[in-house]
C-alpha cells in the first residue's frame, strides 16, 4: 500500500466518525427516552427475594422473588472485545453493549466509576458507542473498515470523541 493510501484511509475513517457522531447526537436523545420507559418498566418488574413467609406445601405463589444473584448485570459477559466486524454486526445488542463498557472502563472511564450514578452514566455512553461502531458498519459499503480491528476503531471512537468522556 502507498504512503498517500494510509493517509487518504485515516482522513476518510476520520469523516465517517464525524457523520457517525452527527447522527448519534439525534439518536442520544430518543436513548434518553428509552431509558426512562426501561426505568418504568424495570421498576414495574421488580422483585425481591424473601420467600421465607411461604410454606413449601402452600399453593400461594410468591408474588416478587428476587433474581439479580442469578441475572446477570448489563456490563458482564461482553466477548467481542477481538472479533471481526462481521461477528460484531451479528451479534446481540447485550454483549455488544457490554463489550463496549468494557472498552470504556479501559480507557477514558477507567478509575471513575464510584457509584450508581457513575454505572448509570457509563451504560449512557456504552449505548452512544455500540450505536457509533453500527452507524460506522452501515455506512462502510466499500470494505474500508476491513484494515482496521473492531478493538481499534472502537478504541479513536472514544480517543477522539468528547462524547465519551465521563
């Protein structure tokens, strides 16, 4: 490959990034509204875990049994961190989304996760940055993405984005 090819390759990589990001600015606000119809729905769906009042030959089934010991939390269990951009289209928005936390933790997030609101705050931008690496799929009809790693696009996604940032 040429010297003027790689340049010409960033410089384009670089232009999808900004569309990616003038796209997802108009897409973060319909996420703000999803997360609150999750909020209500997560908190309509809320269940606790003292059964101890039932009696094992009861017919009364309990009404909220906790289950977040067995559940697992939105940022675990993400595998895509070395994949290939094929697997990562085709994966499920639930390890992408974890993946993409993982990604943040490593980097811009690392050391400033101190409470709830600060998980909170990382979910917002892990979903800012699954939507930003799809866009970018999307957007690539020429195969350009295929000489860079998903782990490095991902990685000047957040590098470069003050989206990112806690």
């Amino acid at each position: 490959m040429k010297k003027g090819c790689g340049c010409l390759l960033i410089i384009f990589i670089i232009f999808i990034i900004i569309c990616v990001f003038n796209n997802v600015v108009k897409t973060s606000r319909n996420n703000r509204q999803f997360d609150r119809k999750l909020t209500t729905v997560k908190s309509q769906n809320e269940i606790y875990s003292d059964t101890s009042s039932i009696k094992l030959d009861s017919p009364e089934i309990p009404k909220k049994q906790k289950t977040h010991e067995t559940s697992m939390q939105w940022f675990e269990g993400g595998n895509l961190h070395n994949t290939t951009w094929k697997k990562w289209k085709k994966a499920t928005y639930r390890n992408k989304l974890a993946t993409a936390g993982d990604w943040l933790t490593a980097t811009k997030w690392k050391g400033h996760l101190n409470s709830h609101d600060d998980f909170d705050k990382l979910k917002k931008k892990a979903r800012l940055l699954v939507t930003s690496i799809d866009e970018m799929i999307e957007i690539d009809d020429a195969g350009s993405l295929d000489s860079m790693s998903l782990a490095e696009a991902a990685t000047l996604l957040v590098l470069v984005s003050p989206d990112f940032d806690p």
